[in-house]
C-alpha cells in the first residue's frame, strides 16, 4: 500500500468527513421517500457501498485476501451505523449527530492511550477540549425539548461507542499488518451487511421504487460510504485514532446545516458560535496533523 502522508491523511479525513455529513441527511430522507427503517437503510448502505468499492476502488498489484480481521470491523459499523440512524429517528439529524460526534473523539482519546499507547500533543488537547465547547453550544442551540429523549441519547451514544472501536481497530491493524484500505472497507461492508440481515428481513428491507429513492441509495452507496470509508481507512494508517476522530468533527458541522436547510431545523445564535468553534478546531490540527 502506497505511504500516505499525514498532511494527506488530513485532507483524506476532511474529505470523508464532509461526505459522511450528507449521510444523515440522505437516510433521513430514506425514511420519508424510501419507506425503510434505520436497519433497512443501514443495510442497503453497506451493500451498495461494498459494490461501488468492488468495481470501482483500484486493486493493490498483490491483494491480500481478507482476514479474520474485518470481522470486529464490520460488527462495529453495523452498530454504529444502525445506532446512528435510530437517533435521527428519535432525535433529528442535527441533535443526532452533535451527541455522535461529541462521545466519539473522547472515546477514541481513552483507547488510544490505553489501549493504542498514543499519547496527545498539546495541539491536539486543545483542539478537542475546543471541538467539545463547540459541540455543547452546536447541542444547547438546536436541542428542542422533544429532541432530547432518553432512547435518542442512548442510540447516539452506542454509535459514538461503536465508531470509535472501528477507528480504533483500524488503526491498531494498519499500524502492524498495513491492510489495503479499501479491501478492508469492502469486506467490512460485508460483514456489516451480513449482521444486519436478520434484522432487516423482519421489517421493511424492500424500498420504494421511485426515482428519488433510487437516486438517494445510490447517493449514499457511493458518496458517504464507499468513497468516505476508503478515505477513512487510508488516513489512518497515517494519523492517529484521535487525530482522525477530531478532524471528522467537521461533519457536525454540515449535517446541522443541512438540517436546518432540509428538515426545517434551526440554529440559534449560540449553535451558530458552537459550528465556529468546531471548525476553527478541525481546521487548525488538519492544518497541522503532524502536531497530534
């Protein structure tokens, strides 16, 4: 696998994480258009993501074949991912992805140094403890009261979990094996997909056929997931887990204005400081990701 520079591996994140931010939005369009629910949007989401990276991502000149590694990988997205879907059900996209975001990093921060052995530079202390002071204000300013149920909380914070133990997982393997990224992505896809079949299968797993279903699936397949997760796990055989958690805080920030430009959701004066503090964060550690 080709060397990915850290000042690559940045750019690689705050690509993804600009997709992933159309994520939320696309499934919670899914629900209204599409008549899926979070497990069959979920699902359809790793099939189609799988499939776009199978003909599309281009091949090592030796593929490895796949290990028993994307195992844990493809579990950790099907929670999370699922999870996530399940709190914009019950919360909004843009609460939904606040509370997410906010856990992950400081859940990536505790593995890394435990589990990882990383240490955080000063730079990237300040870019989190930043980052989360933009979260509460982004959160305390788009929180309505019939946003902040108990389930919604939960379901954020098991996907926060979740994707934080795939971001950790990923970097632990790429840092001793150097797995092909998007051999990894692929396979994870799959197993993910193969977790939430039984699931799906006892709801609606079959969408509404209609133009702007089918033009969202394949949006989402494509854009947030198969070209977002091939970034992602490039970046991290380069930056460290928290690094990458921290400078994909930048996805807050879009899928909060999304929801206020979609789904009616609104921002006050407070949330829109909280969006400016999350990006100042994110800018200046993927300005120097070095540092983290």
């Amino acid at each position: 696998m080709t060397h990915v520079s850290a000042r690559r591996g940045a750019v690689y994140v705050s690509v993804a994480a600009t997709a992933w931010g159309t994520g939320g939005a696309a499934g919670s369009l899914l629900f209204e258009t599409g008549g899926l629910g979070p497990v069959g949007v979920s699902l359809w989401r790793y099939l189609l993501g799988a499939a776009f990276l199978l003909l599309l991502a281009p091949r090592p000149a030796s593929p490895r074949p796949l290990s028993w590694r994307v195992l844990p990988i493809g579990a950790g997205m099907a929670v999370y991912q699922t999870a996530y879907f399940a709190a914009i059900a019950h919360t909004g996209v843009a609460v939904a992805t606040v509370v997410t975001m906010g856990a992950t990093p400081v859940f990536a921060a505790l593995g890394s140094r435990f589990l990882l052995r990383e240490r955080l530079g000063a730079l990237a202390l300040g870019a989190l403890a930043a980052a989360l002071a933009g979260l509460v204000l982004l959160a305390a300013g788009t929180a309505r009261e019939a946003d902040a149920s108990a389930a919604g909380i939960g379901y954020a914070l098991a996907s926060a979990a979740g994707y934080a133990g795939v971001t950790l997982l990923t970097r632990l393997f790429a840092r001793r094996h150097q797995d092909d990224a998007a051999g990894t992505a692929t396979g994870g896809f799959v197993v993910a997909a193969a977790c939430l079949a039984p699931f799906a299968t006892a709801g609606d797993v079959l969408p509404e056929v209609s133009v702007t279903s089918v033009a969202l699936l394949l949006y989402l397949g494509a854009v947030p997931t198969a070209l977002a997760y091939g970034l992602f796990f490039r970046a991290l055989s380069a930056l460290r887990a928290t690094t990458v958690s921290i400078i994909s805080l930048g996805e807050t920030v879009g899928a909060a204005l999304l929801g206020v430009l979609l789904f009616g959701e609104r921002l006050t004066p407070l949330a829109w400081c909280g969006c400016a503090a999350l990006l100042a964060a994110v800018a200046v550690l993927a300005a120097r990701p070095e540092a983290g």
